[in-house]
C-alpha cells in the first residue's frame, strides 16, 4: 500500500446515459489519464458507446488509457446468506460489502493505489448516482485507506466521499452495521456519554 500523501485524488463517475464527448469532457477536466472500469459486465447495448472496446478506442483517442478491473472490483456479488452488513439495506450491496474482504478485492485495490501514485485514476460504472452503485463501497475502502476520492457529477460539480453512515471499522475490516442513533449517543465514543 503506498503512502496516502503520494496519491493524487481518485475520481468516480458513472456513465449513465452521457454522450460519450461529453464523458470524456468530464475525464479531460480532471484531467484524469486512467479510466478504470469498475462494471462488472463491461457492456451496453442500450448505450453502445460504453461497450468495453468502443470505449476503449474512444479513451485512446483522447489519450487516456483504459482498465477493465471488473472481474475484482465489479459488482453483482450473490448474498451469502448471512450478513454482519445490516446497515445495507440492498442484498446485493451486502455481498460486495462482503466481497471487500476477499484477497482478490484488496490486492486489486492496492493495485489502483499505486497507479493514484502516477497517475490520475478515475473508476467508472454505468449508475450516475454513486450512492445507488457500488462504487460508493470502494471509495469508502480508497477513503478508509488515505486516498482522496471525489465523485464526478459534471465538468464543474465535484462532490467530496463521505463514509458510508452505517460504516464501523474493526482493525482493517470494515462492517456496516451501524444504525442512525438520531443524536443519542456519543459518535466519538461509540455510544458512550
């Protein structure tokens, strides 16, 4: 794992329905050098433009450099039954909230770590809304690790990550299973006055 303060700022976005000019437009003002495709299945047929091969040529046109990482980072984890995540309401959310355990989810993650160290890394989905996609369980593990991460919302919006508020950390697992106490507890204290 690298040190954090040698990482540039990792971006997220999600391709939604954008014009792929207009995706690359929000690329190019970030100036973002490696796309790293976070979907599981790098494919579209609604939005053929965001197919892995003509988003790679597109990305190569503008000299950016394009990663499928999906097979590590992707989403669309079956549940396993039982969960420690409760916080999550979304079964499928749950199981990548487990899938972030898995050797292969943070060897991979190291591995978008280092090149933040070299280069300016954007991960991308099709979900516009980060909340609503599992791209907001990486930033939470980038953030937890150091990284700076700011979603992408249009050339000139850049929202900052803030952690998953069911998120609880026990050494380096993260567990979300925290519930809204509306203000009774002491945060800093986990619960205690």
């Amino acid at each position: 794992m690298p040190d954090p303060s040698s990482m540039r700022a990792i971006y997220t976005l999600g391709h939604s329905n954008l014009a792929f000019a207009t995706f690359a437009d929000l690329l190019d003002a970030q100036a973002v050098e490696v796309l790293v495709d976070v979907r599981a299945v790098p494919w579209s047929r609604r939005y053929p433009q965001f197919s892995r091969p003509a988003l790679a040529a597109g990305l190569a046109a503008r000299n950016i450099r394009y990663r499928w990482l999906g097979d590590a980072l992707g989403g669309r984890r079956a549940p396993s039954g039982t969960t420690p995540h409760l916080a999550i309401e979304a079964p499928g959310f749950q199981a990548y909230a487990e899938h972030m355990r898995s050797e292969v989810f943070n060897e991979t993650l190291s591995r978008v770590c280092r090149d933040a160290t070299r280069h300016t890394v954007a991960l991308m989905c099709a979900e516009a809304d980060h909340t609503q996609c599992h791209r907001q369980f990486i930033a939470d593990a980038l953030l937890v690790r150091g990284a700076v991460v700011q979603h992408l919302h249009s050339v000139r919006l850049l929202e900052p990550h803030v952690l998953h508020p069911g998120l609880r950390r026990v050494g380096t697992r993260l567990i979300y299973d925290r519930q809204a106490q509306g203000g009774l507890f002491n945060e800093e204290t986990d619960g205690c006055p």
